[in-house]
C-alpha cells in the first residue's frame, strides 16, 4: 500500500484548511492511495479459522455437495451425504486487524438488517419465507 504525505503547505502566507487541521489536533495528514492493479475476487460460502498465538488464518472456499455414497461403502446402514469443503483462499491477520475486521463486519451487518431485516443463519428459519437472507 503506497502512501503519499500532506504536508498542507501553500504558497500564499494564508495557512491551508489541511495545515489548520494539523495544528489543531497535532497529527500530519496522510493520503492514502489504494493500488488495486493486482487484485483478484473470489467468492466464498464458507471458511473455518485457526490460530497462534500471533495470528488468525482465515481459509475461504466453497461448500459443495457431492454424491451420496452408498451405505455399503460408508459402512453404516443409510447412505451418507457428503459436503466437500473446497479452500481457495487463505487470509493470515494479527489480532489487531482481525479485531478492526470484525467491528467494521459487525457494522456493516447491522446497517444491511436495519434496512433489510434480520439475517437467518438456521436453513430452516429461512425456508419459512422470512426476509433477510
């Protein structure tokens, strides 16, 4: 992430909103550019996590349903669904911006219920036709 400093000098003795702000609360302003030449988008309707002490690592990937086996071959006496969990993408971030990721995730899902309604995590509540997704 490339990051360009404002120093909010201006040529005329008349001190700029930026260098105002600056000498009011004592912190240098900063522009932000986002360089979004590399990335890529992947869709996911599901994860797992894991840890250490340092840091969380987010695996994301898609669910997919794959053939029932027979019970003769899952040695059970019913057939056995299977669900593969397919990963393609992991995701590693110290406790600092996981925490930052989970309060602006937590805003946001608040925000889209508030407008939407509630969104129902059990299959079952949402098969009842409720709104929310």
């Amino acid at each position: 992430m490339a990051e360009e400093q404002d120093t909010g000098t201006s040529a005329s003795e008349t001190p700029t909103v930026e260098a105002q702000a600056q000498e009011q609360t004592g912190q240098q302003q900063v522009r932000l550019r986002i360089d979004q030449k590399n990335m890529g988008t992947s869709y996911a309707n599901a994860f797992r996590t894991s840890t250490t002490a340092e840091e969380i690592m987010l695996d994301f990937g898609l669910n997919q349903v794959a053939q029932a086996r027979p019970a003769e071959q899952s040695g059970g006496s019913d057939a056995v669904g299977e669900i593969l969990f397919e990963v393609n993408d992991r995701v590693v971030l110290n406790y600092y911006t996981a925490k930052r990721l989970a309060i602006t995730l937590g805003q946001l899902i608040r925000r889209y219920e508030d407008q939407f309604g509630e969104i129902k995590l059990n299959v079952a509540d949402r098969a009842s036709g409720s709104k929310g997704g």
